[in-house]
C-alpha cells in the first residue's frame, strides 16, 4: 500500500527508475487461459515509444517487453505475469546539472521533502517512463476485456486540444488517429498544430494538452458504488499519469452550466428492448455504474515542465538560482499521453469485469 | 472491497440508505487520544443539513450523529469510531412514483442492471443522504490533522460557479463563505445568484456548480507516488461525491493553454530557508507529493436529475414513458457539496498523514 | 486497514466495546438477492449468548441483532449490510479494579503500551464480545456459500478437547454437539467434562480447550495462492479469535511425525469421474486450493485468563500488585468459540467463492 | 489481490515458476536511506539454496539476486525495491512424466481444477522455489527492523523435530544451528537426525518437521487488533509456506491443556521500571499486540511429497494409475524452510512496525 500498485482484482504492481538497469510491472488478477504474448504487448508499447519523430523526446529507446512468468504454451495460467523493459539508453550524462537543482514543475523538490534521497537521473521513479509499464500492463488488460462474453469493447484515444488549439468535432475521424504524429482525430488541426509545436519547440518553451479516451461497448452493471464508482476510479487512474491535472466525464466541467432540462440524458427503448439514450453528458456512468453507453474520458496535461528557457529555482542547499533544462523532451508530454491513457481505461475496465464478475447473480 | 469504504490508513466504511431506518460509518485508523465528541461533529453536519432555506432540499432531517464505539472519557482509544445517524424523516409516499420508472441521470436504470433489485424510496444508496456519513468522518478526520505537530492545517470550501455565474476573485472573502446559502466567497455573486436560482426553482428546473476546497498548512512530503499520488487520491475522492463530473488540481484544465514557460512555479528561498513559489499552477502537489503550498481542488456538479418539468424515459418492464420527479430535492445540489468536499479533502490528508508517518525516517 | 475488518471481496468491519452502547459490524461485499432477515442471524447469535447456562458468563445479553441497511423486502440489495446490536446488561461496576491493574493473559498492558489509553470496562474492545459481531457477519456469509450452484456447503464445528481431555472419534455424532453444553460430539466425553468443569469452576480456575471446525460440499478450486491460500486465510480468522494460540489444518502438527508414504492422500476415480482420496491429511486444501473434500481446521484455545485465583500483576504506576478477576467469566472460553470458529469458516469460503467466481473462466 | 502480494505496508508481490526464466519480487513500502546491497540479501538467499549438501534437492541453483530498482548509491530511495533472481538449472526434463499426472499431496489437481491450466514444469507457481522471492523480501524487511531506534531486534529459527524425533530443549544453543545441515540448535539431535534422514531418503520415502522461529527484541505495542494481530498475521505468513499444516504461538496447542493458574504469564516490575513477565506461554503477543518478550512461532510442515515409492492416483484424462515422483527432492522440505519461516517473520515484524509507526502519537 506504498503506492505503486493500481486495481483492485485486477492489479499490477510498477517498478523502476528512468535510469536504473530495467522497468517493468508484475501484473496479478489475470484471468486464466487467454493468449499473450510478447508481440501483442509491443504493439502497444510501440506507440508510446519514444524517439518516433521531432515531437516526442529523442532519447532511443526499443522499450522491448519479456514475460518472466505467468504465460505458460502462449496461455495466461492465473499467476502473475512478470512484465521486464530493460532500460537501453540512459545516458546519465544529460541529467549531471539537475543533480542539486530543483527543475520547477518536476518532483525533484517533493521526492527530496518526502524521501530525504532521490536517484536525480532523468528523473528517477517520476519520469514517464513509468508509464511504459502501465501501457504493457494495460496490453493484458486488453485481453482480460476480449474474454467479455458478447461485449466487443474497444478503447480508443485521441488528443483533442494542443495548447488552446482544439479540434474540431464535426471533422472526428478515428481513422485519422494513426495517421499523424499527434493521435489527432481532425487532420486540419493535425496540419496546424505540427507548425504550432515546431515554433515551441525551436524557441525552447512547450505546451499543455487535452486527452480524450472513449471505451465502447461496455455492458451496464459495471463499477462499484460508493467509493469505488467507475468514473471515480478512472479519474483516479487518469490523474496518476503524469503532468496530469484534471479529468473529466461526458460534459465534465460544462455540465455545471447546464440545466437539469437540458443535462438529462433522456432514455428510449432499443430494438432489442434495453433502454437507450438519446444523449451522453454522464459519459457512460451514472451513480457510479456503467449505462452502457460510450464511457467518455477527457484529461488535461500541463506542458513539459522540462524547458531550454531558463527557470528561477533553488538548489537542495538552500540557494536561489537558475535553470534550463537541456536532454531530450518532449514538447508537449501530452503525445505520449494517449496510449497511457487508453492502457488506463483498459485496466481500470478490466478491474471492473473481474469484480462484477465476483458479485453477479 | 465492494466499494464502501475510503482510504488506506485513516479509512471509513459507510452504510445506510436514503429511507432505511439509518445512516453512518464505521472509521477506522483513528490515532489515539484525540479529543473527539458528538457536537465537534454535530457542526460539521449542521452545514450539510437539508431543510436551512429555500435553496435546498426541504426534508427535515436533524443529522443527529451519536457515537457508538471508540471514544472514552472524550478521547478517541486507537479503536473503530462508528458513527450513527437516524433517518427522522422519510416521507415514503413521496417516492411511489419512481418504483418503476428510471429518472434520467440517476442511478435507477444502473443499479437495476448491476444488482436486479434497488430500494427505490429516495433513491436508496445512491442518494445524496449518504454524504453525511463522510462529512461525519471528515470532523474525525480533521481532528487527526489538528495533532501534526506545527502544521495548523486549515480546509475550506466555497462554491465558485453556479450555472454559467463565476464568482469573481477579485471580490474573494472567505469570511464571506458563511453568510450566504451558496457558500460563496463573493458577496456580490451570491446576490445574483439568489435571483438566478430563484427563477430556476420555480421554473422547475436545476442547474450545475462548481466548488472549490482549499488546504493550507500541510507540509511537503504528503502523498504516496505513483499510483496513489496525492491529487488522484483527491480526484477519486470528489469524484465520488454524487452528481460530480470533473475534478482538477490548481491550473487543472486550463493548464492544457499554458505554456511551459508560462506554467512553471518558480521557486525562491523563504525567510526560513524553505523553498518558497513565485505562483501555484501546479496546486500544492508536485509528482503525487504536497509541496507545502496550498493544495487547491476544483470540481463540477452536474444539475440536480430530479427536475419538475416532465423528461422522456422507460420503466423497468420495457415500456416507453415520462417522468416528473416530485418530492424534495435541491435545484443546485453543489451547494451542499461545499461541506462534503471539505469533509473528503480532510480525509485524503489525513490518511496522507498517516502514510507519511509510517515511512518517514 | 487499521485491522477491524476482515476479507477481500466479502469484507466486514466490526465496532463496539464490551461496556459501550452497542456492538456491530458492516458487511461488505454481500451479493444481491439473498434472503435475509434478523430471525435468520439471531438463530446463530443464540448460539453463542451468554448466560445459558452454568458453564459460561453469566452475563445476560439478549444480543437481539437489526439490520440497519442492505436489505430490501427481506432481500439483500449489494449494498453493504449493517448489523447493530445494543448492549444492554453493561454492570461496569464489576471491573472497577481492573481500571489500573493489568490482568495477566490479557490485552491491558499491550492495549496500554500501543494506544497509551484503554478502555478498560470489561476489556473494551479486546472482550470477547467482539465476536458476536463475526458471528452475525457469519450468518450473512451463510447466505452466499447457500447461493452456490449446486454445492450444499456445510460448516459444523465441535469441542474436541477440553484441558487434557480429547473426545472419542469412534463415538463422534454430529447430531450430539447440539445436546450439550460443550458442543461435543460425543456424549460420553460430555459427561465427563461437565464434571471436570465443575471442579475447575468451583476451585477459582479455567482450562483451555481445542474446537474443530469442518465444511463439507466444497468445490475444488477455491482459493488464492500464493499469500491467500484458503488455508492460510483461515489460519489467519482462527487465530483472531480471542484467546487462539494454533491452528492446523487437516493432520496438523502430527503431519510433521508422518512420512511421505503415510501422508500421501492417494487418489481414485469416483463414480462421477472426478478424483476421490483415499484419506484427507490435506484437510481439504492442497497448494491453498480446495481439493473438494472436507476442509477441516482446528484451533487451540489457552485458559480464560479471568480467574478468581490471586496472580502476580503490576499496575499501569510500575507497582508490583496482585490480582483476582471477578465477576461473570467463562470457565472455559472455548466452548463459545466454536460458533465463533464456525462463523469465521463462513467468512473465509464466501470470500473465497467470490474471489474465484471474479476469476473463473 | 489476487493472493501473490503479502503485508499491508511493507509489502512484496512475488511472481515465477519453477522452470520459467525468473523469479523474484516487487517490495513496496520500503522506507528511505537503509543502506542495502545485492550481497546482503544474497547471504540470506544462500542459506536456503538447493544443492547444498545430501539432505536437500541436487538442483543447482546459485540463486543469485539482482537489484533492479529502489536503491541508488547504496541507499533504498522510498521507491519499489525489485529483485530478481533468473533460473538457470531449469532441467525440464525431469518432469515430463508429471504433464498429465496429478501427484498426490501437490497443488497438481488443485491448479487443473481452478485454472483449467497448469505449468507442469517442476511444479510451475506451486513449486517451492517460490520462496526464494521471500527470503529475499525477507533481506530487505530485516533493513528496515535494523532501523527500528534502540530496539536491537534479532530473528532466529531453527528445526526442533524431524518425524517423530524433537530436540531436548536443554540441549539448545543458538550457535549449532550454523553447524548442522539441519538447523538444529541441538547437537546430539542433529547427529540422530543425521541417520534417521539417510535411512529414509535411500528407502525412497521422506518425512515432515516442525520449525520454530523467534524474535527477541521486539518492543511492546506492536500489532494491529482485531483482525490484524500480531499473532494472526504470523499465523497467515507462515501458512503459506508450501506444505505447512500447522501453526503455533507460544505454548500453542500445548495451551488447551493448560489451566488458567498455570497459563497466566504473571508480571513483575523490571530494572528499567517496565513490567518483566515470569513466564511466556503467550509467545510475546497478548490481543494480537506485542508484549516486548520474545515472540515465539512454530510451524508444522508436512514431508515432501515427491517421493520414490509408488502412489495411486488418477491423470487429468480421468484414467487411475500410479506415480513415482523421480527428480531432485528434498527428502525433508522443512529443512530449508527454516530460513524461509525466518524471513517471514521478519516481513510480519516490519510490517507491524510502519502500522504502528503511523498510528503512535
């Protein structure tokens, strides 16, 4: 209960530094008996991988994935599956100067308040390349959600604002995700924001973004009242992610101007005798528990605190000064952030299966 | 784990329905040797109570807490301190209408799916009843953060936003907080606000709000990194607050627009040698750790569900229909959220507390 | 997890002092739709009372049990169930001496040294009132294990030794427990016991006793190893009722004096096709999964440690005293602990049945 | 919690199987800046090691322990400690006879049975190799005791019966238990078991053994009641030890024999003005809370059950046969649980102490 294990029946434990020998997680509560294997996880880990193009960090890294235990003849076998990255790149060298500074916005002062020590190299255990694991992690969580009888969920992500730049809903086109560096479902924004970034980038500054992640597919029933609701565990889930600082649900913040009139999601009865909804703003979850609806999550990264523009701080002696963070970053961390996202989403899906699972009659 | 509990250390289990012969919790994780009596949290609950003007629900419920457990002579003795509330006022009849019907944007529909039976009166466990059970923990909770040593934390809550009517920070009073029924720091708004809620009311309709809860005086070095960092454990606990939609931590979503230059908290040497921060973008939590700042959160409520005015839905047979909720409801749920999100910061600290003591060296 | 609650997926959290107003528990985790009504829980609960007869404490507690939430038109809801009991003969008048002194054998000086504060009227919360909540949690568990297809689940426990005394296994008749004051299942043992007991009684002194508890119709596959093995789950119950210093399993301790050849519980092939055993030193559990035979525990229970025999004590000063236990005790706490033992049985197979209902594919 | 992870707040989730690539361990709540290093750990991993001597499995394992996170520049950071241990000697051949096969006594039936899949490989997750990982985690948690101000806690086990042969306790020293292939603090024992063990492993055939574990130095106050004790978690711990049956807290079983004059552990007033017990029947923990005496645990482990000699039993195709269990077999399992039982008690004792850290005042 240190902190560094997420879900509840479904539950994987993360460990490592950015620049220690390996990361990785052990993932417990995995159902038996469905395929993994380490290719499936890559594909996953793939995405998120650094070094793709000019708008993520350059630091190269294969972030290759090996199962240590729990898949036996390509099998789950219902012990835990070990989940290894080695670290391939660390060159120490680039952190040499935050070693007694404190970079603003990073965990550099915290980690010292709290711990007394801290492995200052890249950030040690609060880079984001923890996230690597949780994006491996949530890979299995995939597979525990194709074994839903019937369901056919599928979890999706997208970023949907960089900086004040947001995307147009009218041009959303999923397909158009994969298509460019910026899991951008618009592609004219797509076009604009890769000059808007390329302009930050080059005079050393960064920006914030907005991630929006959507699962389909997921039967009512789902998510336990009262402290564990299903919108509460993701926007628990979602906060953990790095340069994380707000979540919402369907409308989120815009439902605290609407009406009750016209917030209601009023309900019809389907073709197949379940009710439907003639709207979303609860984004899939009412009173905790999934409607069966799409479950809609949005979240805001701040920008990349790590900047060539210099920055006044302290050092851990008690001195002012300044500091420009050189290395390798990424410009607007909230990239990255959409498979982490999704691999969230995943988990937390897959938590939610396994315990309505356990008190379904 | 089914869900009704909170915290890890500090940690209370809540029971009770709507219109079941009582509410209350069962807190756990209570140092010893705290003062603690029944009016230290009787005024805690005075603030939440139904039935104190026209804004608000006009069930006339006492919320008289007593305690059945874990206190002696005055002082709390390490062992659980069960709480208990009697329901008075149930008024059954009013609720007939709702035993079949789902009223949208409530849990009907989902509880039925997830478990095949609810207990419809006032909407049983799902009803906004329940947080009185948390503001009764939160006063335990607050006498927890009363004994760390030098720290004199202080937790306040306003409401910042009724419909689309922001308070303006210019005019922020916090003694203006209790001198209004909107807990609003801005005198000027709460006049405004009264006129807008009044004709809403009437008109039989609701409308959302948003409220702020500020945390002053906890020290750096709270919080447990990764998965329990110290906003997602705040951002889990107001998202379980009935009708909450979004939460965010300092800048929160408007840190997505700022750049990295924009959003760094830099840093100076304080008069004591402590780091001090020239801004609070990120709210007081740096990697998941208090910085010793103020810790600020921000949440959305949606509009009250329970509207006069007739919506669309289905019953639980299958058949297409409408529904008005009668009865006695709030037309702006969020004020009464105001003390419940205090009561929830108040146990995230101090369960942090607690877990920061434990692996402190 | 300050340590009053006890289970996973099926959890409950007790409360209450021996002398303060009320004693219960909250139970987490029931499924929906079981029956469930207060006749129901206080059939076991009557078991365990108090006063019955000369053998045991004669304080008089009619230990009447509601239900205060969880349960809706005599069916449970998913929500959690809470179950309230008042105390009602408290006479505290009779522990006056024991406010300084620490009685040998209990939990006064440990209470002390941890909390620095204890409520010593009747033992507080280290009484072994405590367990009539488990009991009633025991009852509910009851209810779930009845709600496995097709099983038939029984739990039956027994005193099998009292002091040096062991029952007959050649005269054991599981239909005899019910007609004596021991719980024994043979009724020549019985005879002799209530003799010996008698002495002990009058001459100021107790005894200590062995209970075994046996569940029979469990399915094989419940379980969780690693570090909760069902028969590691239930070494962990045994041992939190009061006064329980070992617990074994199956053959238990004389399994250490067996060989390999002798241990071995070989296997056949039953008339339904699934392997039958040939013998059960396993208890029911191999690996801390169920085997589908008889799960068999027994536990050691020491002495009542209130006798009316001066002991060598200190107070809570740092003087040397002496101390004499009056008032209303067991003679021998072991007979009460056998619907104690039973319940706890119930707890941990409910727990276990969800937990692999969450994982079974 | 799916059952692979042990202890609340120093906590550890281990993963492997007996022939995969690796085993080892995640430890969570690892307080900061104890000094720790791959050749501390590894002298406790070497005490257990296989292939030491005639009277435990010929597999050549070095057991060699890699740090893969959690320390920097010697010190534990707050952050996960990983530990990772790959298999070398996998042998894999050895087994195949045991692919359809359920051994009597092994987890073989049970794992086919709850998962529908089972790593037959040595075993798989059931093996006993598993508890390499522990005695690892077992390393760290004797670090954070280490640390424990003024306490000089110490943790010894030893073996005190092989069959039906036990030690003369008037014959212990600490010192022969370095000694002996055995563990055992008595000499001239140690020569008889010497014999009996040789007779019985040429004959094909093994044998179980009782283990006692002690920790002397623990101050009083340490524990968690209700559900939580002291006495309860060791009990747990040491449960979940392959192939233990029993589990004993000081006078154990021996206590229901006991009247309640003999078993009162009566007090005295020490030289430093703190109560000094006479006697230890309660094993140092009274409520589930430590007493400062020596805690005292024994456990009862069943005899391997890989044996030479034939045994019924049925396949998983539902035919009877019989099996003869070749490979490399300890012939006595209980001799290397010593260290094993040694380390869990040293995770129960760190654990106990962080609870008790957080809550003290």
């Amino acid at each position: 209960m240190a902190g560094n294990s997420f879900g509840t029946l479904f539950r994987f434990t993360t460990f490592g530094e950015s620049h220690g020998p390996a990361i990785g997680c052990v993932v417990d509560g995995v159902p038996p008996r469905l395929p993994l294997d380490e290719g499936f996880i890559q594909a996953f880990l793939d995405k998120r991988k650094p070094g793709q193009n000019k708008y993520v960090t350059q630091r190269q890294e294969p972030d290759r994935v090996q199962i240590k235990s729990g898949v036996f003849e390509g099998l789950t076998t219902g012990t835990p599956v070990m989940l290894f990255i080695e670290n391939e790149d660390q060159r120490s060298k680039d952190y040499g100067d935050i070693k007694d500074k404190y970079r603003p916005g990073h965990a550099d002062y915290t980690y010292d308040a709290k711990y007394g020590i801290r492995d200052y190299r890249g950030g040690g255990r609060s880079s984001a390349r923890e996230t690597a694991s949780r994006v491996a992690a949530g890979a299995v969580a995939r597979r525990v959600l194709e074994s839903v009888p019937g369901a056919g969920i599928t979890i999706r992500g997208a970023m949907v604002q960089m900086g004040p730049h947001k995307v147009d809903r009218a041009n959303w086109d999923w397909s158009a995700v994969a298509e460019n560096p910026f899991f951008c479902p618009d592609r004219q924004a797509a076009e604009r924001w890769a000059d808007y970034l390329d302009g930050l980038r080059k005079s050393g500054n960064s920006v914030g973004a907005v991630v929006e992640v959507v699962a389909s597919g997921v039967p009512a029933g789902w998510g336990e009242p009262i402290y564990d609701k299903l919108d509460s565990e993701l926007a628990a889930a979602m906060m953990t992610i790095n340069a994380v600082k707000g979540v919402e649900i369907g409308a989120g913040f815009a439902a605290a101007e609407l009406t009750g009139i016209e917030n209601a999601d009023e309900m019809r009865v389907g073709p197949d005798g379940k009710p439907v909804f003639l709207s979303n703003h609860a984004g899939g979850v009412l009173g905790g528990i999934s409607t069966g609806q799409d479950i809609v999550v949005r979240f805001a990264i701040k920008p990349t605190s790590s900047i060539l523009t210099p920055r006044l701080t302290v050092d851990r002696f008690g001195n002012e000064t300044e500091i420009v963070t050189k290395g390798r970053h990424d410009p607007c961390v909230g990239i990255r952030a959409v498979p982490v996202g999704e691999a969230m989403m995943a988990v937390v899906l897959a938590d939610a299966y396994l315990r309505q699972k356990a008190m379904a009659r």
